[in-house]
C-alpha cells in the first residue's frame, strides 16, 4: 500500500540515507563533488518538520521509502506561492510515478491555504526531472547563470 505522508522527527534516519543518495546522484549529474556533512542535514530536516513555512513529504510503499519531496511556503502581504527546494526518489523507483503522486499531495496542501503559485528549481542537465516538470505543467520562464571562477 503507498501513503504520503509529512516527516516526523522518527524518520530522521530515513531522511539522511536519502539525502546522503540525493547528493550523491546529484555530485555525478554535476560532476562536481557535494560533500555529505551530516550535521547541516539534520538542522535541515528539524526546519523542515518544526517550521510552519517547512514541507517534508515522504512516500512509501509496502513499508519502504521511495523518495522525498521538501518545499516551502512564501506568504507575505503581497504575494503567496510555493517553492519546490528538493524533490528526490531512490533511481531504482523512477518512473513508477512516486515524483507526480509527492507533487500532486504538494499542490493539494498548498491549495488549503490558497496558493496557487508553484516554483521550482532545476539544473538543466536533469533531462528526465525537465520532462517530468512539463509534463506537469511547469513553464519555464527565466533563465539562471552562474559562474563560479573569474578570470580575465
């Protein structure tokens, strides 16, 4: 049976070896090395469970975590939307739609509280996240840079 459902501080344990994954994937996708320190992973995961702007989402099935959506609510006088940071599922599990189901329940929290305004970050190397995210109805509508060195 699958359930979505918010982390709680027991899933601490679950949270870091899909994390640790997560940065892993990511490290190659990059080819650059993120280095996993466990401490900044579990301030991150207590923001997430204790703070009312914080959304932490894991999907399981038959017991077994699949993956983990982490989002955040922005409400100011002006304006309310939501913010996909991070949304991972262990490779062996894509493509059995556990990213649209943590998305959709996402979307469905966020419209209680009427926000109707969905954004999310993405590094364009990440082919089949791109196409997942159109095919949910993400535009994209700027354009990032960056650049790390300067040189003359």
């Amino acid at each position: 049976m699958m359930s979505i459902r918010r982390a709680n501080k027991k899933d601490i344990n679950e949270y870091l070896k899909l994390k640790k994954e997560s940065l892993k994937e990511y490290s190659k996708l990059i080819k650059e090395k993120i280095k996993f320190v466990k401490r900044y992973i579990i301030k991150e995961f207590n923001d997430a469970i204790s703070k009312k702007n914080e959304i932490l989402l894991l999907i399981k099935e038959d017991n077994k975590t699949k993956g983990y959506l982490l989002g955040t609510l922005v409400i100011t006088p002006y304006y309310k939307d939501a913010y996909i940071g991070d949304l991972f599922i262990y490779k062996n599990n894509r493509k059995k739609g556990y990213a649209t189901k943590l998305i959709k329940k996402f979307i469905d929290i966020c419209a209680k509280k009427s926000i109707k305004k969905y954004r999310l970050g993405i590094n364009i190397k990440n082919k089949d996240a791109l196409g997942l995210y159109k095919k949910l109805g993400f535009k994209i509508i700027r354009y990032e840079m960056e650049k790390r060195k300067w040189k003359n």
